[in-house]
C-alpha cells in the first residue's frame, strides 16, 4: 500500500511544537513527551497524536497497516475546531475529550472518509482557541488549503505499546513505522534520505526498534523469524537472511558480512539486497547511515 496522496502522516509531540502542512499526503506524529500535557489530561489528544488527511479513506487504511500495525477495521477519529464542529459533524455542544460518537453531516461522509465509520458516526473532538492554541490553528491553516480544518487524529503509539512518553521513545516510532515525519518541539525531525532508497552493500542496517529475531525449534523442525513492526505475528527468514541480521551493526556497512553468508546458497547478492529492502518496507529493518564511497 502507498502513502495517501496529498498530505503526510506526522507525529505531533508537544514540548512546544508547530506543525506547517505538508504538501504530500503521509501521516505525521505529535508528542507532548514527558510534558505536564502529556501525563495529566483524559487521552492526551493533540499532544501525542498521529495527525493526517481526513479527506480519504487511504488514510484510514495507511494508518491502521503501516503505523498501527492493527486490524483494518479499526476506526480513526477527527479533531475540528469547536466553532466550525457543528458545520461538519450533527454536533451541538463542544466535545473536547472525544467522548461523543455522532453522525458526519451527510453532504461531508465522502469528503472526510477516513474519519466517518460505516454507519456515517464519528468520534469528534472539539479543539477551542483557548484550550490548544497551536492545535487550534493548524486546524485552520488545514481548512485554508484544503476547504476541510479537520485531521485525523490518533493516539501516538503502536498496537499493544503505551503511549508515547520521551522524545526517545517518539523517535523509535519515526524510525519503525511509515511515518512520514515526527515534531518535537518545535522541531520537525524526518529520517534521513537513504532509509527510503534501496539497500545496497554500503548500507548500515540494525533491526527496528521493538522488532526481534527469534529461533524456534521443535521435536521436528527448527523455524527462523523475525517479529515486530507489520509483522506481529512473525515472518520467517531464510537462514542466509538471520544470520545477516543477527551479525547487523550501526558501524558496519553490508558488505562487511552479507557476502558470506551467502555462501553455499543459491541466493545471489541483488536478491538478497531487495529481500532485505522490503524487511525495511515492512517496518522491520532500520538504516542508519551510508559509508563513504571505496
């Protein structure tokens, strides 16, 4: 599945942060990590949240798959600002702790797909001036671009982990899930370009955070996995493939160690770099630099 098209997927964490829209369509997080927002208030939202483009039901799917790592089922919930609220959504009293499920207005079901459940409900929370300013007026830079100042808004965390709480643990979920972006503060922290390209023999690889490689044996066979990331469950792994990964170090480059254990296989290097490439795909595998070239 590809990012959604127009918008990004961005964690918002609140140490003081801002957020400007994106130009392309992939989730983000914000994070309020470790601040007073963060530990004293109902569910924390829009201070560690995931914020994106409630215009399309790709968004809703995108989240649940690549970020979440749950059920494609599994609603998604808007934030609005409280004065307009009552324009999008059958709404006649503010809803700031997204407490209330009510009806979208039908004319905006199809506008604000990745926010509106199947029976044309959504859980709404109102964000006022007063309460997050920031919030408040992103929401509205949003509707200057869009015609629509509403987000997607979910809790920063991944299926089965608690929420979000230091900016370490934000940044983990940057480097093992597809978001597009984290904001810290008033820092927005992206990875660096090379975690997107594919692998080659210069790459440094280590595995993601939270992901494992386990070995399991039985009476009968012996099975080799990888778990974690989009693969809670776990995917097993050529035998070539966990010795890579279990030798995979933030200071040595591919080269150093995959040739050899290829050897006496019948996979050849290229096969092995797009293997590995699409672990990363997966959330499974993190890059951390490039060396210089020989």
């Amino acid at each position: 599945m590809t990012r959604p098209s127009g918008w990004s997927v961005t964690g918002w964490s609140s140490n003081r942060c801002h957020r400007r829209p994106s130009r392309t369509g992939s989730p983000r997080a914000r994070s309020s990590a470790g601040s007073r927002a963060a530990r004293s208030s109902d569910r924390a939202l829009g201070h560690r949240s995931v914020l994106a483009d409630a215009r399309s039901r790709d968004t809703w799917d995108f989240i649940n798959a690549h970020i979440k790592f749950r059920e494609d089922f599994r609603p998604l919930a808007p934030i609005v600002p409280e004065e307009v609220a009552a324009e999008y959504f059958d709404l006649d009293e503010p809803s700031p702790h997204m407490l209330r499920v009510v009806p979208v207005r039908e004319k905006y079901r199809e506008q604000l797909a990745a926010v509106t459940h199947v029976d044309g409900t959504a859980r709404v929370q109102t964000v006022s001036r007063a309460a997050n300013p920031r919030i408040h007026e992103l929401l509205h830079l949003v509707g200057e671009r869009t015609g629509f100042p509403v987000l997607v808004n979910t809790s920063l965390n991944r299926r089965g982990e608690p929420m979000i709480e230091t900016p370490g643990q934000a940044l983990d979920m940057l480097l093992g899930t597809r978001l597009s972006a984290m904001v810290l503060g008033d820092r927005l922290v992206r990875r660096a370009p090379e975690h997107e390209a594919p692998l080659t023999l210069r790459s440094r690889i280590v595995l993601a955070p939270g992901v494992r490689l386990r070995w399991e044996q039985d009476a009968e066979d012996s099975r080799l996995r990888i778990t974690g990331g989009a693969e809670p469950a776990g995917l097993e792994l050529p035998r070539w493939a966990f010795t890579a990964l279990s030798q995979a170090d933030p200071g040595r480059p591919l080269g150093a160690y995959l040739p050899h254990c290829l050897d006496g296989t019948q996979t050849g290097t290229e096969t092995a770099l797009a293997f590995l490439t699409a672990l990363r795909a997966r959330c499974l595998l993190v890059v951390t630099r490039e060396t210089a070239d020989d």
